[in-house]
C-alpha cells in the first residue's frame, strides 16, 4: 500500500475563484450574457502589438533584469514622477497580481493580520493567506466608504498592514482624497504599511485627476500594470513603485518565484504610455452611465466612479436567489460573496458591447420584480 501524500494545509484555505466558476458556466452557452470576467473589450493597440512581434523575431526572447528592462523602468518613472507619486524604486512584475503577491510576501510574517476593505478583488484574501497572512475585512456597506471606526475596531496587534484598491472592484468606488489621508494617518499611528492597487487608474470618471494613495504618504507600496489599461489580460505585465527597502524585498523574491516580467511584453509596453486610449474610456463611461440610469430605478446602486464594474444590490438581498434567475435567462453575472462576507450584492462587468449590455439589462429589470 503507497502511504498517503498530503497536499500542504494552506491549499485547504483557498476558495476557487467564483468569477471563474461563473464564466466558465457562461463559457458554455455561446448565446448567453456574459457579463461576469474583468477583461477589457477591445484589444492591444495595433503598435503595441507589432512591436511585441517584432521583438520576438529580433530575438529578444531570452531572460532580462528581475528588476525589468531599463526601457520600461524609465518610462514608467516618468509617469510617475508626472503624476507626483511618492517613491524611492519600482519593480517590473507579471502583471498586478505578480505585484500584490511579492508586496504580501515581503510584508507578511506567519499569523499576520491584512486589513481590506469589503468588498475586496477576489485574489485579496487567496493571496494573504497563500503567504501565511490572516485576511481581516474592515465593511464598507452599504455606501463602501472607508470609516475610521470600522478601521480602527479591526486593528490588533498582528495587523500588519491595510489594502485598499482604488478605484474598486468589485464597487467601481473611487476613494475621496479624505478617506486616503484618513488610511495613511491610521497607518502611520500604528506603523502599518499601506498597499494600494490601482489596476484600473486608467478608468476613471470624475472630473478631478485620480488620487494615487502614492500622492498622499511617502512610502505606500502603490501596484499598477498594463492589463486593464491596455488590455493586455493575456500578456501579464504590472509595476509596483514603494521604498527601497520595499522594493529591495519584493525584488529578491521576485528572482526566485517569476524571475523576471515577460521580456517581449516589457519592450511592447515601452511604447504604452504613448497610445492614447482615451476613446476607450470615454466609451466605458458612456456605458457606466448607461446601466446605472436603466437600473437605479428598480435597484439600490452606489453610482461607480470608476473601473468598469456596477455592485447593485439583489432584490431582498438575496444575491445567490437572484443570479440563479439571471442565469435561467442565461445572463451570467457574479454573486456578491465572491468579493465580500455577504451574498447581498451582485457584480456587472459592462466591458462588453452595447448590443449584449442592452440585453442583459433588459433581462435583469424584467427578473428584478
Ligand atoms: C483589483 C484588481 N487587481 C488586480 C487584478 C489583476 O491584474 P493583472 O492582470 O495586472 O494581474 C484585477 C483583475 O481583475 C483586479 O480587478
């Protein structure tokens, strides 16, 4: 008899993605409403692309710096220092979530508690935990403001720092400059590091420039990346700009987990600042207005501010009745316990055409009573 192998305990704690289940689900009906994955719908600008070919048949395939190609390193100061961000260094990493994952493992002692904000990106609590780390969430319900008492009740001795991600998934929310100050000041009292994810830094649809939490404290750990920005799900390119010392860790475990971002697409990325993709945006606020005008009469909705996301609430708060009915009419749309302690909510990714987002509102309306 072979003795039994156990997989590690950590593996016991992790939840599969729900967003996954989801699409995967819509994945089988061809004809269905998809709104349910985070991918942008429009694809790599057509420059951008050519030179990632161009430097594939150059040769530059081989392995580069851990810390990223010095091309991409300088343009990406440059948007930075342009944008009065706060940093000492930055790290080139496999997309945002390479970011978050070497930001947790360097912050992250065994039983340390990581305050984040409910509700919170899917990969938040997985990551924490996948690093010896205790998720702690700090509720935001029902307007996801960040208040100091719910901050400061979940504080303990083990907290060791707080993630926010700016503007927000699954809420679109885009944080005041009030409720930043408030974060860095509770931070600083209580020698916390501040990470913020600021994936969709790029969509955003208030008047007044983005607020980076890097304008606001001197050594927050701030990760960004190309994903969403330029829609390059696919390609996993991301940054993240902090304190040498930060930066100095993530670096020593980014030589020995990814090694370094994927050469091609750093070289391809070089020439992103430069598209401008500023009709994108303007189509995604155009469709952020669109679905919060055809649902805010007959669903309880924070108006978004950004990313391309929309949390209404169920009908009777009831989110996993409710998406049981949008998928009868084979719309596919995530429930709120994907993201949050509660299954109240449900999540719309509108990064889908107008002709299937007319659709799926109609449907959800027409089930809403
Ligand atoms: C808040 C947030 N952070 C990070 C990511 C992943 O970004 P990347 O593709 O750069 O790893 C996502 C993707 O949906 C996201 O919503």
């Amino acid at each position: 008899m072979p003795t039994t192998k156990f997989l590690s305990t950590r593996i016991q704690e992790i939840r599969p993605s729900g967003i996954r289940k989801i699409f995967d689900l819509a994945c089988q009906f061809p004809d269905g409403l998809d709104l349910s994955i985070g991918n942008p719908d429009f694809d790599v600008p057509e420059p951008i692309k050519n030179e990632a070919i161009f430097q594939i048949k150059n040769g530059f395939n081989q392995y580069v710096s851990t810390r990223g190609i010095d091309d991409l390193r300088q343009v990406i100061i440059k948007h930075l220092e342009s944008r009065k961000v706060n940093f000492e260094d930055i790290l080139i990493t496999s997309g945002t979530t390479g970011a978050l994952y070497l930001a947790m493992l360097a912050i992250i002692s065994p039983g340390d508690e990581i305050l984040m904000a409910d509700p919170y990106f899917v990969a938040y609590a997985n990551v924490i935990i996948m690093c010896g780390g205790i998720p702690k969430i700090i509720n935001t319900y029902p307007d996801f403001k960040l208040r100091e008492d719910a901050i400061l009740s979940q504080i303990t001795s083990k907290t060791k720092a707080i993630l926010i991600n700016n503007p927000g998934n699954p809420t679109g929310f885009v944080y005041s400059t009030e409720e930043l100050k408030l974060v860095a000041e509770i931070a600083d009292k209580h020698g916390l590091h501040v990470v913020s994810d600021e994936v969709y830094d790029k969509f955003v649809y208030v008047n007044e420039p983005f607020v980076s939490m890097g304008n606001i404290t001197t050594d927050a750990v701030v990760m960004s990346g190309f994903s969403k920005s330029t829609g390059m799900t696919g390609w996993r390119l991301g940054y993240v700009s902090g304190t040498k010392e930060m930066i100095d860790a993530m670096a020593t475990f980014q030589q020995y987990s990814y090694v370094c971002a994927n050469s091609v697409t750093q070289k391809a990325a070089v020439l992103a600042f430069d598209v401008d993709m500023s009709e994108y945006v303007k189509k995604y606020k155009a469709r952020r207005d669109f679905v919060y005008s055809a649902l805010k009469d007959q669903f309880n909705i924070i108006k978004p501010e950004g990313a391309f996301y929309i949390f209404p609430e169920a009908p009777g708060g009831d989110a996993e009745a409710f998406i049981n009915k949008a998928i009868e009419h084979k719309v596919f749309i995530i429930p709120g316990n994907v993201f949050s302690e509660r299954n109240t909510h449900f999540r719309i990714s509108y990064a889908v055409n107008d002709e299937k987002l007319q659709k799926a509102v109609d449907v959800l309306k027409k089930i809403s009573n």
